[in-house]
C-alpha cells in the first residue's frame, strides 16, 4: 500500500527575516500528522454543505452572498461539487469564524 503525502509545507509570515515567523500546517491546525490533501480534497463537498447548512438560511442566501447561481447552491448543498478557492476566500473574509471552523473541522478528522 503507497502512502499519500501529507501538506507539511512550512510557510513564513516575513519572507525577509532570516529564519522568519515559520509555522508547518501540522502545527497550525494542531494534528500530529498534517493534512492528506488527497483526502481533504475528497471531504470539500461535505465539508462544504456542512459550513453552508450551519450559517446559510437558504439556497437563494448562498446563492446571492456568493455570486453563484440557486443551482449551485443547491449542488453544493447535495454535496455535488466543491467551491473555487475565489469562493472559499470570500467566506474567510465574510466570515471571521471561518477559518477556526475549518480548522476545528480538520482537526476532527485527523
């Protein structure tokens, strides 16, 4: 059985300082063994209509608060299909509890 990789990229907040602010995804979202983005990739649906059926009323809601069309929406919600990263930036900055959400979110299914 072929191992898949793990997201372990290690990002910096100051790319000028030497060293810098670095933090690896696996200690960000606080799970010992990072992220399989193969496996993220395969939960986004759900994870997706999950997020949308805690802080949406509605398929017109979404649809309008994300410049999609109803049908879309209601794809999402059906788990049929997952959000661009345009999609997923606009719920981060929208949303201020988006990203603990997501994070909590990766942390259980890790």
């Amino acid at each position: 059985m072929t191992r898949r990789p793990v997201l372990t990229v290690v990002s910096s907040r100051d790319h000028d300082a030497p060293g810098g602010d670095q933090m690896s995804f696996k200690t960000y979202l606080g799970v010992r063994d990072g992220v399989d983005p193969h496996e993220l990739r395969a939960r986004m649906p759900k994870l997706w209509a999950q997020y949308l059926r805690e802080r949406f009323s509605c398929p017109a809601v979404i649809a309008a608060s994300f410049q999609v069309s109803e049908q879309t929406a209601y794809n999402w919600l059906d788990h049929r299909g997952r959000p661009t990263g345009d999609k997923v930036l606009l719920a981060m900055c929208a949303d201020p509890g988006f990203a603990d959400w997501a994070k909590g979110q990766l942390r259980r299914a890790a």
